[in-house]
C-alpha cells in the first residue's frame, strides 16, 4: 500500500502538470493537448513499475535482530496489520468494480449491430476490427448527412481513440480513489471529441452545418453511452463543441512527429527524476540519528522438512536482508546456514512478511537487517 500511496502521491504532481500545460495550450489544437493527456495518463500507469525498480545496493552497515520465535505480531502491529488489510481490501473492491463496469459494457457493445435502437448517438469500438454502430433513426439520413458523421467516427479509428481510452480507463481503475486521475479521463476524452471535431471541418464540412448534426443527434440522447465506446455526442460537452467548431479562429492542425516525440521525452524526463525523489537508496544503519527500526507486521511461518525432522535437526537460520520503504525484504543472504532445506524454507518465509518500514526523521527508508529464524521441535 505504500507504493500506491507513493504512486497516488506522484501522480498528483504529473496531473497537475498536465492540467497547467494544457491550459497554456489553450489556443492550440485539440489533437495536440489531446497527446498532453495521453502522456500524463501513462505516466501515471507506469508509476508504481517505475518507482518499484528503484535501484537497490547493500553496503556493509550495522545490524538489527528480528526474532521469529512466535507467529504472533505484537498487538500494536497485529492492528496496524488488519487496517493496511482493510484498506488494501477496499483498493481491490474499487478497482474490481471499475473493471467489471468496462467488462460488462464490452460484452453489451460487442453484441450491437451497425444500425442498433439500442444507441442513441454514433459510436466506435475495436482495435484490429474497429466498428462503427449508427442509431435506428440515422437510416433516413441522406447520404450528404451521413458523410460528416461516418467521417467523425472515421477519425476516432484513424486516431486509435478508443484504445486509448479504454487504456486510460484501466489507469483510473487502478487510481479508482484519485480525483485527479478520473478528470484526467474526462479530459482526454473531450479533446479526442473535439479533435475529430476539427477533423471533420477542416476536411470540408460546412462548421454551421456539423453544428447542426450534433445538436439534431443530442435530441436523441436521453441516457448515458455505455463506458467502453468513443461516443459522438455526450451532453456534457456539447456546448463547448459548439462553440469551438463555429469559431473561424481555431487552430484545427493535426500535432507533427516533432511535437509528439518532443511531449514523450518531457514526460521522460519528469518521469525519471520523480520516480526517484523520496526514494532513498541509501541502505540505513539503526543507530543513526532521527532512525526507528523496523519491526514485523505480519508473519508466514517457515516449514519443517520432512528431511529435518527425521535427522531431529533443531537451531537458527541466520539471515542478512534489506527492508525497503514498503516493508518487504530485499537481497536476502544466508549469514549462517543449519541445513540446505530448511535455509530454503527460512527465506520462503521471510519473502512473505510484512514489515513496518525504518523510518528516518518519520520518512520511510531502506534499512539493513539480520534476522534469526529458530527452527525446534516438541
């Protein structure tokens, strides 16, 4: 929970960002912002990888003792063990039910047919095999008013739209509890709307005439447009659509590979060094200034061989490890060895606990420990 914490955290700062940049970028073309948002949506995904390859080392330092003679945590830790248990339960709810919600919509989508009484605007779907689904009412339409919408639609599949929102949706289902990261959603989604938007008009359409498709086709929509769809009108935004496909001034240019190569390394080059900050890779010694220990949350006992019990083979399995800022341990090392199977099984064990990480003025860090495994028989 604490490299979500961290993520969360991070990715605060990456949307903020974003949000600023995209507001200076005002004036510019949809598209472009568009890719803004794209990039600081999957710098958010790749936010907990990021910051969990951080780079470790193990420097000789001084050592502390943690005896494994009881599977029971002290109760301070056995209670901080259950709330990081709840809330991590709550975490996996969110995020299960945001997912179900995009496959439950997927398995409702992939069942329409091209002209379907079940929507109420144009659509798209589909990666390898994008679709296009038109509502019912749309076969009356002339051929002169289909080809703006079948254009529009064309430039959501051009643009791979609707993978990237469904991508995007899986980032805010694993930030589900974030603000930020849902607004992002909406954001993306909005300039890829208008983005086609200026598709369309720069391709030729009359700005007055599209106008007046999308506010005929908003006539129609009474409910909300399954999640797993680029749907071609969403009253939400309408007005601004609107307004922004009847301004003459508005720059409608597509961004170029300058521009998108350029937005990739910025989001590179802040992602890097904010993967890194708070993230101390120092190895700790206890005993230095403003320095807690860390201590055991929880605990998976290790197992007797059948091997072990039958030589009656009885001592500690001495380990030397690190544990890092989210409590697990890291580069475990045998110190001193009592047999081959259970040394195995010591460091089995070890690998599942949790930890409450050292801190060091309050900040979790990495910290160096020794521990004792005692292995006896009744």
């Amino acid at each position: 929970m604490n490299l979500l914490a961290d993520s969360a955290l991070k990715a605060t700062l990456v949307l903020a960002l974003a949000w600023i940049a995209t507001l200076a970028l005002r004036r510019a073309s949809a598209d472009l912002r568009h890719r803004v948002w794209l990039a600081a949506i999957f710098s958010t995904g790749i936010l907990p990888a990021a910051l969990r390859i951080a780079p470790s080392a193990l420097p000789a330092s001084a050592r502390i003792i943690v005896s494994s003679s009881s599977a029971v945590a002290a109760p301070a830790a056995f209670h901080f063990h259950w709330v990081i248990a709840m809330i991590g339960a709550v975490w996996v709810a969110g995020m299960l039910a945001v997912l179900a919600r995009l496959a439950i919509g997927l398995i409702a989508v992939a069942r329409l047919t091209p002209f379907s009484n079940r929507v109420q605007t144009p659509l798209t779907w589909g990666v390898f095999r994008p679709a296009i689904i038109l509502p019912v009412y749309m076969r009356d339409w002339t051929g002169e008013q289909l080809d703006s919408v079948m254009r529009h639609e064309e430039a959501h599949i051009d643009r791979h739209d609707w993978l990237w929102q469904t991508l995007a949706r899986a980032v805010a289902a694993v930030f589900w509890f974030h603000p930020l990261v849902w607004l992002a959603d909406a954001a993306l989604r909005r300039e890829a709307e208008q983005a086609a938007d200026d598709r369309v008009v720069a391709d030729g359409a009359a700005p007055f005439d599209y106008a007046e498709q999308l506010l005929s086709i908003a006539r129609h929509v009474h409910s909300t447009t399954p999640v797993p769809v680029v749907a071609m009108v969403r009253r939400p935004n309408l007005e601004a659509r609107v307004r922004d496909i009847l301004d003459s001034t508005r720059n409608r240019s597509r961004s170029g590979i300058a521009a998108r190569i350029a937005i990739v390394l910025i989001a590179a080059a802040l992602l890097a060094p904010l993967a890194a900050i708070g993230q101390d890779d120092k190895v700790h010694r206890v005993g230095e200034p403003g320095m807690t220990p860390p201590f055991v949350v929880s605990k998976v006992e290790p197992q007797y061989t059948h091997e072990a019990k039958e030589e009656k083979i009885q001592g500690t399995v001495v380990m030397r490890m690190v544990i890092d800022q989210n409590g697990r341990a890291q580069d475990i090392e045998i110190v001193r060895s009592l047999d081959e199977g259970l040394d195995q099984s010591a460091v089995d064990a070890v690998s599942e606990w949790q930890f409450g990480p050292a801190k060091k003025d309050g900040k979790p860090v990495r910290c160096l420990a020794t521990i004792e495994v005692n292995f006896r028989l009744n």
